[in-house]
C-alpha cells in the first residue's frame, strides 16, 4: 500500500492545492474527505490558473480520478458550476470524479442560516465563510440532512428538501431580520443537485476495490489543524475533522489503509476570520507578509492576518497528525526580511507553555517567546535545490525542522508547481514525480 494523507498543518490556506496537483501523478484517486466550498484550493500550471473549492486539487492531473467523500457537505450549485468552469476550460471532470451518496448537501436554507447566526453575533462572530457549512453539519447530525444519494429518487429528493426546508424555517424565526430562501434559490439548488446525479456513487467500495488493485489513493485535507473542530481554536473553527486521523473513516476506509501523512505548513503563518492568533503581526512586517505573500482569500477575497511561524501550535499539529514529513511553503515570502522570528514556546500567567491550550480565552492571551534568526536577503523565488538556497535560508529550514522533529521533504519558493524542492527521502520519495 502507498497512501498518503494530505493535510494544513495551521489555520488552512497553507497551499494544499499545489501539493495535491504536484503529488497526483504518483496516484490513481484524489479523495477530498471533509468541509465543502469554504476551502478554496489555488493550483497554477503552464498558463492556467484554477481555484478549486469543491474538487479535488487531484483534477488537474489527466490521469488522477477524484473522489468527494461522505465526510464532505456540497453545495450542488456550487459543485455544478465548477464541474462546468473546468470542463470548459478542458478538464475533463464528469468522467473521472465520484461523488458519495452519502455526503451531505448543502442547500439555500444552510447558508441563510449561516449568515443570520453570523448576523446575531457581532463583534463574536467567527467569520465563516458563509457557505452554510456549519448549519449542514448540524443538520446531519440533527438526522434531518439531505444526502447526495437521495438524488437517485427526485420524488424522495424533493420530500427531503422540504422537510429540511421546514426544519430550519423553524430555526431561522429565532432571528426575524433574516431573510429567508427565495423558491427560485430552492429550486436552483434542486435541479443541480439533481444534474449532478449521475456522478453519485460507493466512493468508499471505490476507493477500497483501488486499494485492493494495488492502486495509490492521495487523501487532500480542507481547511488546517487549528480550524479542526475538535482540537482547534474553538469555538473559531469549523465544523469538520480536518486531522489526517479523519481520513479513513470521513471515506469509509479502515484506518490501517493510511501509509504516510504529508503536513503543509507556510513558513510564517496566516489566519482568516475571527479567533485567536498568538503569533500575529499587526504592524508593518505583517503588512509586508500579507503583500508579497498575495494574502488574499480565495474563497471569499478577505485579507488573511499573517504572524510569525509558529513552533508551538506546529508541533502540536505534528503530534495530533501523527506527521512524518513537511511541506513547508512559501518560503520566498521571507526574502526581504533583515529578521525573522518563530515561536519556540508561549508565556501565560507567569508560566512556559509548549502547547497550544484548549480555552480560546488562553489561546488570546498567549504571549510568543520568539527566537530570532537571521534573514537571507536574497532572492529565493523559484530554487529548485535545497543547496541553491542561502545558507541563513538553509538554516531557518533546518530549525524548523528541528522543532517539529520532522524533516521537510517539499519546500515550496513559489506558486507554480516547477518552482518546488523537493528532497527525496523515504517514505516520500516513492510519491513524488520523476527528476
Ligand atoms: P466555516 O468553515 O465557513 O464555518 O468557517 C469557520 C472558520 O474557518 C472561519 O474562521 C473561516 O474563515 C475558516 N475557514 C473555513 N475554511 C477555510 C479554509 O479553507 N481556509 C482558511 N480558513 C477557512
């Protein structure tokens, strides 16, 4: 067996996309396993430019299938529309992606829940997406979510739809200024749902038969460690699994099929929304962060707030995803830097910490102990071999590596898949593409 997970190591946006789409040749299937189009994946390569929310990064690759597992919730208009955009602009998608019977839908009375819940809070407010994805996950776990395979009987579909629809009318009086779906939106969202039925299908007797063909399947994490609804920042998370450990289930795979677990970490750190943020810079070197480092989200075009990397929370993401190597990106976004700083342990209430606590409150007072190392100052942008890099460059590597206990075996010095190092040790040599 040769499967790989694929997860963020910090608050998400870390550059799975482009880890994902460089990886794929090595693997028959891509499989998404949870959140749905809040995650907004960006994948660069000869002149084209893609922002995945909903499908799996994988897609890029010709001859990569892709999944969306049963741990996903999916917005069919959404989905609809990017099988569409791809498929215009050649990517062939309907013959090669599988959508699970058993994932949820996402539908207009999710996201107008979404937004009152967001409206009511004020300055609490987590700052979704939007998208209605934790409301969908509510309604699952309430019992009452409509599932993709239900497609398969429109007649079914339809009472399924309403009965949802009633379910959160009742929700939605608690806050009287909301506005509610229009029928037009209802419907919209039933006939792509609907459209979309053809791609419904076992993608956990899929993904197993691939398995037992001696195929490789690539497991591509949403969102990051830190949003994780269990061990994140809560209550400024999400509301799915995002730790590699959700994988097999979130597919309906036993947990033994997972060979090696790939985080992706940038070399400082961002967050978007609300919540706290040990390590953030809100002065001029994070202003410098966010403007080389283009920190802009792509899901709903709002400015990341950026800080220093974080040896803290990152060595606790390395232990919770059982990590056995690194992707660390966005190194180049450092070049200009006379210093940079990474947490190596945190201060609160006159006592040392060396992990990230479980109480938000906690987590805002935080104060980062920084070591600081010098800066290359010099061009990295698109170095391909770890010995080109400078040797401060090497160094700031090195000590990250050191922290977390883990070798970073991919470092990426820009957005295009060709500008990546990639040092090939075992176990991640077998995955990755020829020299
Ligand atoms: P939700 O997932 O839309 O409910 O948003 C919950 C929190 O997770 C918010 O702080 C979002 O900004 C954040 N979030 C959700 N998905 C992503 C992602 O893919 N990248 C970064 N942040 C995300």
């Amino acid at each position: 067996m040769a499967n790989l997970v694929v997860i963020g190591g910090q608050w998400g946006d870390e550059g799975k996309g482009k880890v994902v789409d460089l990886l794929s040749p090595a693997f028959s299937y891509a499989a998404r396993f949870n959140g749905g189009n809040n995650a907004g994946h960006t994948v660069r390569f000869a002149d084209l430019h893609f922002a995945l929310h909903l499908v799996p990064s994988g897609i890029t690759n010709a001859s990569c299938k892709c999944v969306m597992g049963p741990g996903m919730v999916i917005d069919p208009v959404a989905l609809r529309t990017e099988v569409d955009g791809l498929e215009d602009r050649g990517v062939a998608v309907r013959s090669r992606l599988t959508v699970s019977s058993r994932a949820h839908l996402i539908l207009p009375a999710h996201r107008a829940l979404d937004a009152a819940r967001e409206g009511s809070k004020g300055d609490a407010r987590i700052g979704t997406t939007g998208r209605g994805i934790g409301p969908a996950y509510e309604t699952r776990a309430m019992r009452i979510g409509v599932r993709f395979g239900l497609t398969r009987n429109p007649r079914r579909f339809r009472e399924a739809v309403a009965a949802l629809n009633t379910e959160v009318d009742r929700l939605l009086t608690l806050y009287p200024d909301a506005p509610a779906p229009t029928t037009e939106q209802v419907e919209e969202a039933i006939d792509a749902a609907l459209s979309l039925s053809p791609l419904v299908g076992d993608t956990s007797r899929l993904l197993q038969d691939a398995i037992d063909a001696d195929r490789h399947i690539l497991f591509e994490g949403a969102q990051g460690t830190f949003l994780d609804v269990d061990h994140g920042t809560y209550p400024f998370v999400t509301s799915s699994g995002c730790l590699a450990g959700y994988a097999a289930p979130s597919s309906g795979l036993p947990a033994r099929v997972v060979d090696g677990v790939l985080a992706v970490l940038k070399a400082y750190t961002t967050r978007v929304g609300g919540g706290p943020f040990p390590t953030e810079l809100t002065d001029a070197t994070g202003e410098h962060l966010r403007s080389r480092g283009n920190e802009i989200g792509t899901t709903t075009g709002r400015s990341r707030r950026t800080g220093w990397f974080d040896g803290v929370a990152a060595r606790d993401a390395v232990r919770w995803n059982g990590v056995d190597g690194i992707a660390l990106t966005k190194l180049d976004v450092l070049d200009e830097l006379a210093t940079i700083k990474v947490a190596t342990a945190y201060r609160l209430d006159g006592e040392t910490l060396d992990h990230v606590p479980d109480d938000d409150l906690e987590v805002a007072e935080l104060v980062p102990v920084y070591e600081e190392l010098p800066g290359w100052q010099e061009e990295t942008s698109g170095i391909t071999a770890f010995d080109k890099l400078p040797a401060r460059a090497q160094e700031f590597v090195a000590r990250i590596e050191a922290l977390l206990g883990v070798p970073a075996v991919m470092i990426s010095t820009g957005p295009r898949r060709e500008e990546t190092i990639l040092r090939r040790e075992p176990p991640f040599s077998r995955w990755f593409p020829s020299e």
